[in-house]
C-alpha cells in the first residue's frame, strides 16, 4: 500500500493516521518531493475506476485557475499533474488495483474492509 502525502496537509496526516493506527505501514511517498510519472497517474486513476484526472485533481488550487485548465481535456490534465504536483489531490491510497482519495480521510478504510 502507498500513500501520496503531503505531511503539511491535515487531510493527508489523518489518513496516514488511520492507517498506521490500525497496523498498517504503508509506503509514503511525499508527492510533492517525487511527483508520479504520468504513467503512475493512469495507473492510480484506473484504480480509481476512472479514466477522469478530475477525480485526483485539486481544482480549487490557485495554480489550477492560473494555468486555464478548467474545461481542459483529458491529455492537458494529465500533463499538468506531472509538472505541477501542487494539482494533485491529497492523499491518494494506493493498494495494488484498488485506490481511494482521502478525503474524507475515513475513505482509506475502504481499502482496508472497515
């Protein structure tokens, strides 16, 4: 199991804390220090049951607005993800081929059976 964390994200840290609360240790991956490949994206997404980077992108962001990607297509989002992390949702759970976005954090029991 992975986790995309960002330790200065509240949402993010209580993820990391049910997890680890419940005996878990997953893989932490500071996201914003070692963004994914886009490769990496599609592989979240399809775990996500969605080919949509809508679902892992943080469209409230400043930099979302600023780079014009509202109505952008599928190909645009994924390229701006990979260069500008900042975009991607947080936290993003990763266990083999099922995945979830924190948010709520409760989220990431799914991908434990609670």
């Amino acid at each position: 199991m992975e986790i995309w964390h960002n330790p200065r994200c509240s949402k993010s840290r209580a993820a990391l804390a049910l997890l680890t609360d419940r005996g878990v240790g997953p893989t932490v991956r500071r996201y914003l220090d070692d963004p994914p490949t886009r490769a990496e994206l599609e592989r979240a997404l399809a775990a996500l049951g969605t080919e949509d980077p809508l679902a892992i992108t943080r469209t409230g962001e400043p930099a979302f607005g600023e780079q014009g990607l509202a109505g952008a297509d599928r190909d645009t989002l994924l390229d701006a993800l990979v260069a500008d992390p900042r975009l991607i949702e947080r936290p993003v759970v990763i266990d083999g081929d099922r995945a979830v976005v924190g948010r709520p954090p409760e989220n990431v029991l799914g991908l434990l059976g609670d």
